[in-house]
C-alpha cells in the first residue's frame, strides 16, 4: 500500500512566524510531489511542486525534497491569517494517479 | 485562461439512483482525473482519462466508471447510488499527463446521497 503521511495538527504558528508542514511517503518510485492549500468548503488549490532532491522557493513558500529520508516539507515565511488551511502533500505515482496525505491545519493568529 | 469547469456545483439523490457528473478541463490540457473527497478517507483518486483512454483506475467498485470525449471534456457516472458515496467529487486536469505535470482542480460536485 502506497502511503503518504501528514500530521493533522492543528498546526498553530502566529503572525509573522514561519510554519514548517512535513510529510513522509512509502513509495520510492515516484518522485514526483505537490502541495495544495485548501480552504474549508473549497477545492484543492496548487501551491508548490518539486521533484528534484533539494529545496525550491516560490515567493514565501518553500518546498523541500529529502529522498534518501522519503520526507516532503513545506515552509511558509512571514505566514499570515489568511493562510490559514488545510495543507495537503500528495505523491505522483503513476499515470497521474495523486496519493493524498489526510492534510495538516494550519492556524496563524493575528 | 479558463479554469476547470465542474457541473453540477451541488446534487442531491436518493439511495439506486444514478448520477452523472461532467468536467471540462482547462483548455489545451489533455489529462483529467477524478477524485473522491469525503471526511472520513480524505481525497481518494478514482479514475485518469487520457486522449479518451483510462490509462488508471482506483480502488473503487465497478458502479463507479467515467470516460472522456474527443474534445478532452469528462463524464463520470455512478449507478445503484449508496448512502456512503455522499461526497465532494473533483475533477482535475493536467497539460500533458506525464508524471511530472501537476494537476489543476475544479470546484467539485457535492454529492448528497438521501
């Protein structure tokens, strides 16, 4: 069974602070991951994607790829109310097959 | 550009009825999967149609089945309707299908099984 692991927090981080989301996967052969943020009665939105062992930075956020750990994580810089979600890391493993973690709740208070 | 389109946004149903849900993907993209969220199993994929083949299926019985036309749009079906298939049903596309290309979502169905 191809698993994805998140932490269902709820993660709470204040203002300003920086939120570290983590998860972990099973399957070693695909490499392909994503993040999504979703809000609470809406669809999943794309934040972030990587495949290559690393970071990678897009404005605030930054992803990061550890494969020898098989561990996926996701920073928010200078996070802000209005990131408050439902984070979901998900794993490419086939033919556009996403196995979805269960998501983590990030909380930021004003 | 467009998004992914989804419709109906809302169904209501009774218990063997059957239901059919559409998706247009985003234009140029040729990929469309399905995706079934409920709050117990989180997101849980269904089905990937590409240039009008499903090329990979999840673990979900045979009242569950979809296809996709030339024009790339998709339509999932499920028959004999059970009271457990209440749930928010996605649909997403990608450009080109390749592993690598991330997938773009609709709003959803909500599906309410009576």
């Amino acid at each position: 069974q191809k698993e994805v692991e998140q932490n269902s927090g709820p993660l709470s981080v204040p203002e300003g602070a920086i939120a570290s989301l983590n998860c972990t996967y099973s399957d070693r052969g695909s490499q392909s991951f994503f993040w999504y943020r979703q809000y609470s009665g809406k669809s999943p939105e794309l934040i972030m994607f990587i495949y290559s062992n690393g970071d990678k930075e897009d404005g605030r956020f930054t992803a990061q790829l550890n494969k020898a750990s098989q561990y996926v994580s996701l920073l928010i810089r200078d996070s802000q109310p209005s990131d408050s979600a439902t984070y979901l890391c998900a794993q490419n493993t086939g033919f556009q097959k996403l196995v979805f973690g269960t998501g983590t709740r990030l909380l930021v208070s004003p | 550009k467009a998004g992914v389109t989804q419709t109906p946004r809302y169904l209501i149903k009774t218990r063997g009825q059957q239901v059919t849900l559409s998706c247009s993907p985003i234009s140029g993209h040729r990929s469309v999967s399905w995706y079934q969220q409920t709050p117990g199993q989180g997101l849980q994929f269904l089905f990937e149609y590409f240039s009008e083949t499903q090329r990979n299926k999840g673990n979900f019985p045979g009242r569950f089945s979809g296809r996709q036309f030339s024009n790339s749009r998709s339509e999932m079906n499920v028959s004999t309707l059970e009271l457990g298939d209440s749930a928010l049903y996605l649909c997403a596309s990608s450009s080109t299908g390749e592993g690598n290309q991330p997938q773009h979502f609709g709003d959803g169905t909500r599906l309410s099984i009576l």
